[in-house]
C-alpha cells in the first residue's frame, strides 16, 4: 500500500497545500552553573 502510494505521488505533476500552520517560537537558553552547582558537577566526575 505505501510503495503503491509512493508510485503515485511520484508520476504526479502537480500538487495543491490544503492546510499551512506556521508557529513561531522561541526556546529560551537554559540558565548557566552557578559557582556551587558547577563544583558539585565538577567534583562528582572527577
């Protein structure tokens, strides 16, 4: 059933978008070591 689909969409010519979302957004940086938790981090791998 997909190869078949896949043949079908491949000897078509032309193609129409029905339905466009576009989100715009933006992921916030994570907040750096403070001097505490960066030792902790430090000391627990070495």
């Amino acid at each position: 059933a997909a190869a078949a689909a896949l043949n079908a969409l491949k000897n078509s010519q032309t193609a129409t978008a029905i339905s466009v979302e576009i989100e715009r957004g933006r992921d916030v940086a994570p907040l750096p070591f403070d001097l505490s938790t960066l030792q902790e981090v430090c000391s627990a791998k070495f």
